[in-house]
C-alpha cells in the first residue's frame, strides 16, 4: 500500500482547485461548479468514463501551464454548456500554499494575505467569448490576475515560471519524448537540473589541448578540437577545401570550410543532442541497439521527470492521465512505488495528481488519496469527508483488491456475501431485463462478512451531500427456519432457529443488520436482507424451486466427480434431476418444505455453493425459467427490491408485452 504522503514538509502545493462555466462544470444552478481541495500527497480520480475527470486536470493546467512549454488555450468548447446555451464567461482559480520564504520574496506583489496571518498565491484565470465580427470565428480573451476572484495584479513571468506543472499525457509517446531535437523534453530536464546548469561555460584550453575538461561545454569544444585533427577527417577537410572550394574562389575572397559536429557548443546545443534510451535486456550487448516495450519507455520517461521535480525549487507537481497506459498490472504498481517514494534530505516532496481507470492502482492505492468524480462532482475520500471509521480505512486497506476495486468505477454496486451471489445475481439481473452489465453495475464479493466497511465509502460525512450512485448490500437472514430441523440438529454459532425468537425478536436481528449501514439521511445506500435463510433456500421458496433442484443435483455430480463434469455427465444429471423433481412434484408440498428439500445438500456440503450457483446461472441463461416480469415475479422479495434499486426502477410497471417499464 502508498502512503497518502511520506516527508511532507512545508513545500509549495496546491491546496485547491476552482472551476466555473468550465466543461462540465457549470455555474452552480443546473451544473456544479468545480471546487476541490487537494491531498498534499498523492490525489488519484478515479470514476467512471465523462465524469469530469480530464476536465479536472484540463483545469489546472490551463491555470498553471506546464513545464514542456507546450501550447495550452482555451477553444469554444471549453465553455460550458447548459441546455442549448453555451456560456460566455469562464473562471478557473488555483490556491498554492506552504510557499517558502524565497518564493514567498520573489513574488510578493501578487501574494494574498489570509486571516489567519499567511500567504497563498492565487491565480485567477477569466475568459471570455468575444462577440463574431464578420466571418471571423470568435475570439476568446483570457487574463490571468493574482487574489480571490482576480482582484490582484496581473500575473507576471516571475509567478509563471514558479508554478509550471508537469504533465504526462494519456497514451503518450515516451520514446519520442526523450529522443535528441530543438526543444526536446530531455533537454528542458537536463537543462533545468542544478548540476547540469553549471555546465554552460567552456574550461577548454586550445593551448593545452590535452588537458580534458570537466565542462560539458569544455568536452564538446575538446571533442570538435580532436575531431578536427583526426587523420580522416583532415584529410577529406583538406581534398574539399585544396581541390574543389579554392578553384571556385574569387581573388580576396576565398572559400573555406571546416568539418564539425553539427551545431555551436553551447549548452542548449549540447543538451538536444541527447538522448535517454534503455539498455538492453539482459543476454544483449550494451552497445546494441534493441527496442523496448512502450511500458518500459513510459516508466523511463516518468523517472526522469521525477528527477528534475524532485531537484527543483518551484513547484513539485506532477499531472498524470491513465499511467496504466501500456502498462501491465504488475509494472504498475512498481511505477505507483516510483512515484510515491519518499525522497531523500535534499529532496523535494512531489504533489501528484492522477487519473485512472486501473482497478490495479486502485486497489494499491489508500483510499484517502482518492477522490470519486462522478458527473462532474467531486467527492474526496479523506476521514474528514466519508464515514468511514479509521477501522473500516484498515479493514478495506486489507482487503480491497483489484476485484473489488471495480466498485469505484461503478454505476451502481451490488455488495455480496459469497460467490453464489456473485455468480448468480448478474445472470438473474440480465434475464429479468435489468441486465447489471447495461446498467454499469457492479458485483463486489466481500465475503462472509464486512458489507458495512464497503457501503461506508458512498456515505458522506455532510449531512444532505450524496453520492448518487446506488449500492446495494446483500445478506442473507441466518435465521434459519424451522422446516429444516431434520438436517440441522444444531444451528452454527450466533444462529438460531426461528421458533427460539420469542415476539418481535427476529425482526430486532434483520433491524441491526439494517441500521449498521443505512442512515435516513442516505438513500442511495440500503440493506437488502434475505426473507427467509439464504439466497438459495429463499430462490427455491420464491418461486424457482426447480431451477435450484436441477442446479444442486448438477453440484452434487461435480463435486462427486472431483468438479470435473462431461457434458454427458451433464446431460445424465439433468435427466435424473427431471425424475426426480417428478417425483417430489407428486408430493404437492408447501414452498418452505420443498425449499429444505432442494437447500439440504448444500447445507450438508454435498455440493458446493459456487459451483451450484454457476450451474443455476447457465440454466436461467436457457430462458426455460422465465424472463423480465415473469421472472421478476418469482424472485424472493428481497432480491426483487435489491434489483430494483440498483437499476433506478423501483416505480417500474410491466408493459402489455411483458417488459420491464
């Protein structure tokens, strides 16, 4: 796991972001605006896909700029639109804190003086769309000023250059970034590094030619001196010069040329001459060249902007879209170690902020460094802003992985006890017409227990602030009935059978089970417990007695065969299954006797429950079960209810052709 931040100190960062009319964030009326305080660490989005999440790192660095110097403007679509209308205006406004003394004197006319006695440096960006004049397109006129809503001076070179971001591109071309050219991004690096920058004068002496220098400006006039002595090259220098230059020369004007490394020598020169490449992979010469993967390039290129972030005294920000980009699950989590160790005395702290679609570095990643974007809100997970007790950020810390970590990604999420549910419920959902993969809902499988950890991640610390996204947590009863007293001579621990509750007693225990996660104030979230016993037992009490029968008799074969079943195994188990559900179809027995009946074997471990739950899967698949109302109608209550409010459609009515409305 990564720390949410490791060796702070007090160093430059940005406290918070602001957005108004900006992309999807509006004004505050029909669309939110943009107001997000940032982790000093670490600050990972995560989100669905159009949640606002580029948008959000568009922001900062429309307001900051970045350090490759790249071209950043605004167009007409960046501004926002509401309806049909589209703004006029924009405000983008970014709060930098913790400035250093130094930092602080060198930009004092633009600094804000807080209440509390300290300084931030704010930077207020507007924009505005200007009115067609003839065919011309529109012009948009932007100004940046320092202080709360622009009210301060006009913002400087001195101010720019202190608070350049990086910024790392989604599906970037690391290998081209770091190849040699004018302006090359390993040129910018070199040459903003302390060390190298002190390179820039020559400690050549072309009286003492053999003396080697200890500047790289001083090498490069060593090497050009030595190059131009050397035999081959004085040699084809002079045939050009004697044989061909003179006789095209005029009487006092005489040609001559001479033979050099291309450019002059100074600095910059030499630093775009350079380029950053990986060693080969082991077994392969050094001196080979030998092409490497786009993953391994990227986690080159990240490294050495870190270098220079890190080294730096301005602001040490770090803008990252989908590091996963090329990047397999493993080498991710080893570029998440890169970009999270802690740096030395003479470093700096870097501020990252990140945006992914990895369930990967989501599950490494602590939940307090994130924050969920969900239609262009945001929604930080800090202790301050959840309900999440310290104990649950332990527990899920634990336990979260990259399976689970689906549930951040998530339209909707359904939160089980165990694989059946697991298994079973997304085959259920597609065949009633609420399909969970239409929906954008997720599964998480949390086992036998900890549901109330994971709900507590969509519950709001503000009272009225919600997450709109629905979650559902899933239990079975485990009170068990008392039909099933043939084969259950003894409850397990802290269950009983139905008749031990005395009035009101049982409906006390479902109650706690309810009120440990849901809160009044949080409809999105709700408890959805098991009506009768568990999924199983209640399945074949509802209504779907037969589909339980035949998959439990299909377990009962698998696991008798080492859970390795032909098809003709298959096909000999349903047969016998169909005979046999016969037979106990003559007997007309009430739903609670025949549900004891068709849950024996997996109570008695005859069967298992994940294998039982596939089998049902397939065979609901099959459509001879029903489909959409009908088969909606012969659901437990409670699985019935659960799926509604996962899918928005608890108000739902069934059409005259039978589909869900």
């Amino acid at each position: 796991m990564w720390p949410i931040a490791a060796h702070l100190g007090d160093h430059m960062y940005l406290h918070s972001i602001y957005a108004k009319n900006f992309r999807a964030f509006g004004d505050g009326t029909l669309s939110p605006v943009l107001n997000w305080e940032l982790n000093k660490g670490m600050n990972i989005l995560i989100g669905e896909n159009d949640a606002g999440k580029s948008a959000i790192i568009d922001a900062i660095r429309q307001v900051l700029w970045t350090t490759s110097f790249e071209a950043v403007r605004l167009f007409e679509h960046d501004f926002h639109v509401d309806s049909e209308s589209r703004t006029e205006d924009l405000i983008i406004e970014a709060t930098l804190k913790d400035l250093s003394p130094e930092q602080e004197a060198a930009i004092l006319e633009w600094l804000t003086y807080e209440k509390d006695g300290s300084r931030s440096l704010i930077l207020n960006l507007q924009a505005k769309r200007q009115p067609p004049q003839g065919k011309r397109r529109r012009r948009i006129h932007t100004i940046v000023r320092a202080g709360k809503n622009g009210t301060g001076p006009e913002i400087g070179s001195a101010v720019r250059e202190l608070v350049r971001t990086t910024y790392l591109r989604p599906l970037r071309d690391a290998e081209a970034e770091l190849r040699p050219g004018r302006q090359s991004r390993l040129s910018q690096i070199l040459g903003a590094h302390s060390l190298v920058s002190e390179q820039e004068t020559s400690d050549f002496d072309p009286d003492n030619p053999e003396i080697v220098p200890k500047t790289l400006v001083g090498l490069m006039e060593h090497a050009q001196h030595h190059i131009g002595e050397h035999p081959a090259i004085s040699e084809v220098e002079g045939n050009i010069n004697d044989n061909y230059l003179s006789r095209m020369s005029f009487a006092g004007d005489e040609l001559a040329s001479e033979i050099r490394v291309a450019g002059d020598s100074s600095l910059s020169q030499i630093l775009q001459r350079f380029e950053l490449a990986l060693l080969p992979p082991g077994g392969v010469a050094p001196n080979e060249h030998c092409q490497r993967g786009l993953g391994y390039n990227n986690a080159l290129f990240m490294a050495t902007e870190l270098v220079l972030l890190r080294s730096g005294d301005e602001l040490g920000f770090l803008l990252v879209e989908e590091p996963e980009a090329h990047l397999h699950p493993q080498l991710q989590v080893r570029v998440m170690d890169l970009l999270l160790q802690p740096p030395s005395k003479d470093e700096c702290q870097v501020q990252v902020v990140m945006s992914t679609h990895s369930p990967s570095l989501a599950a490494g990643a602590d939940i307090e460094t994130m924050t969920l974007v969900h239609k262009a809100r945001t929604y930080p997970l800090r202790p301050d802003c959840t309900r999440l007790a310290s104990a649950d950020y332990e527990y899920l810390r634990r336990f979260i992985d990259a399976t689970k970590s689906n549930l951040f990604f998530a339209r909707g999420v359904a939160i089980v006890e165990g694989p059946a549910e697991a298994l079973l419920l997304p085959a259920i959902a597609e065949m009633a017409g609420l399909s969970f993969s239409a929906f954008g809902i997720s599964v998480v499988n949390v086992g036998d227990v900890g549901l109330f950890h994971y709900a507590r991640i969509f519950q709001r610390q503000k009272i009225g602030e919600v997450i709109p996204v629905p979650v559902a947590c899933i239990t079975d009863r485990d009170i068990v009935p008392d039909i099933a007293n043939t084969y259950v001579s003894k409850p397990a621990k802290g269950k009983r059978f139905e008749s031990d509750y005395g009035v009101g007693e049982a409906e006390l225990v479902v109650k706690r089970k309810v009120d440990r996660v849901e809160s009044s104030d949080i409809p999105s979230v709700k408890v959805f417990v098991s009506d009768h016993w568990t999924l199983e037992y209640d399945l074949a009490s509802a209504g779907l007695a037969e589909l339980m029968f035949h998959a439990t008799t299909l377990g009962r074969k698998a696991l008798s065969k080492g859970e390795r079943l032909s098809k003709e195994d298959e096909v000999e188990a349903l047969v016998e299954a169909t005979t046999e559900w016969a037979k106990l179809q003559v007997l007309s027995l009430p739903a609670n006797d025949l549900a004891a009946i068709v849950y024996r074997p997996l109570y008695d471990k005859e069967a298992s429950k994940a294998v039982t739950a596939q089998y049902a899967a397939d065979l609901l698949r099959n459509g001879k079960y029903g489909r959409e109302q009908e088969l909606l109608d012969a659901l437990p209550q409670y699985l019935k209810k659960a799926l509604r409010h996962l899918t928005g459609t608890e108000d739902c009515v069934p059409a005259t052709d039978g589909k869900i409305s």
